[in-house]
C-alpha cells in the first residue's frame, strides 16, 4: 500500500481543457489503470496553485490514495469467517511453527466467535466490534479462557497480508477498550492430587496399572507421555527415561510431538 500513497497527479493541456492524470487500483488486480480527469477550461486562466489544489481533489476523492479502496478492490473484503478458516488451513500446513491441532480453535471459533462477528467484514474487526463478544464470553468463561479466545481473533485479523507481507489491517488491540478481563495467575486451577490420593490410587491397583500410578508420581510425567513410552526410551541402565514422544489426544496412535518444546527430556 505503501506505493500508492501520496498521488497528486500530473497536470496536462489537452483540447482546450486542463486534465490530471493519475492511477486507480482496479477490481481483483495488483496493477492499476491511468486515468485522465477534467480540472478546468484553459479560459479560465487559473493560476497554477490553484489548478494543483483543484487536481489533488479530484485524486483523493477519486480514491487513488485510499489504503480502505485499495483493501476493498485489490484484495477484496472478506468477512471474519472466511479469513478464519484460510487462517486456520494455512496455519497447519506452514513449514514454520505449524499447529498440529486446530480442533480446540474451531470449537472456539463455531460456539462463541463465529455466532457474534462471523459475518463481520474483516476490516471492520476492532476493539469495539470484540467489545460485545467479550461481554457474552465473559458471563461463562474463565479470564484466561476470554483471553485465549480473543487472541485468536487478533491473529486471524493479522493474517491478513498485503503483496509485500504487511498486514492488511493494523490494529493497536487495547485491553482497556475491549474491557478484557485481568487473568489473576495466582487464583488460576492447577488441579493436583494429595499424596495421601496418590497412596490410595496405588494400593488399590494391581499389576500394570499399579506400575503406571508409581511411574506418573515419580516422574511427573502426563499420562500421554507415558503411554507413548517403549523399550528403547529406557536407558543408563535403567535409571533415565528419554520423553520424546506421545499418545495423541484424539486417536490412539503415537506421534512424535510433545505438548511443548520444553517438554522433551530425560526423567
């Protein structure tokens, strides 16, 4: 958009008229058509200021210098949906940090996102069109989760981009607009089990199941983390235990992933 900005015409003599020429972005093409506008009869005699007042007018009225033109006829408007979902097909398929899942995403899009600013042109997605989907959202879910939802929205909007790479629409996302909730890390749930719990589950269980409680308390380890464990995770003669690996969420099949980077190591 940067290129297009700017335009003040070139002022030209022709049959008897003075004319400004400058380009117009067109409909669903990067390039953009001359065009040539009537400013005043030459008879007139206007000075050359006021020919050039006259002349930048016309430009700007025309839309020549217009970033909303150049997003409505070049790239064309499309709503908050459509761009979730080419958003969400990209992010998936990307070779740099792609997600692995978009499930829990989409389950946030269809039940909260979409019923409120679904239909939404993109354009128009800011803090006062979030405002009301954080009210609603705020009545039944937690502040982190609010949150979370909201940060799709941001980046669904940024994923936007101009032929150079640039978001389309830049927004400056502002909490206190939005009225976002605080998320208080001290009052967030970490749901843990007491020791004397942990005792109970492992004297009453048996066999493999017995050992997978001891295994989890040792180790801290999630339970698809060690369910994907096999033979050859065992090592130093017994006394380490690569994490490498896990049972995925969804489907029972091993899948070499962890739930975060940080979470591959050796207990």
């Amino acid at each position: 958009m940067s290129r297009r900005c700017g335009q003040n015409g070139t002022l030209i003599k022709q049959t008897g008229w003075w004319r400004v020429r400058f380009r117009l972005d067109q409909p669903g093409v990067d390039a953009r058509k001359h065009r040539s506008v009537k400013v005043a009869p030459v008879s007139m005699g206007l000075t050359k200021p006021e020919l050039e007042r006259r002349a930048k007018e016309i430009v700007q009225n025309a839309g020549a210098n217009s970033e909303e033109r150049f997003n409505r006829v070049v790239l064309g408007e499309v709503t908050f949906r459509e761009q979730a979902k080419t958003y969400l097909q990209r992010a998936v398929s990307r070779k740099r940090n792609p997600l692995r899942d978009t499930v829990s995403i989409e389950g946030a899009m269809n039940k909260w996102v979409y019923p409120e600013i679904g239909n939404v042109p993109l354009g128009l997605v800011d803090n006062l069109t979030v405002k009301p989907l954080i009210e609603r959202m705020s009545a039944s879910l937690s502040p982190r989760t609010v949150n979370k939802y909201v940060e799709y929205i941001k980046q669904v909007v940024k994923s936007l981009k101009a032929p150079n790479g640039e978001p389309v629409h830049k927004r400056t996302w502002d909490a206190e607009t939005m009225d976002l909730p605080v998320v208080e890390y001290s009052e967030q749930k970490r749901p843990s089990l007491k020791a004397y719990t942990i005792s109970g589950l492992i004297a009453e269980s048996k066999g493999q199941e017995q050992a997978l409680y001891v295994l989890l308390a040792a180790t801290g380890m999630r339970i698809s983390e060690a369910l994907g464990l096999e033979v050859r995770h065992i090592i130093n003669d017994g006394r380490t235990i690569k994490v490498e690996q896990q049972v995925e969420k969804n489907r029972p099949r091993i899948v070499k992933y962890l739930k975060t980077s940080a979470s591959k190591r050796g207990n």
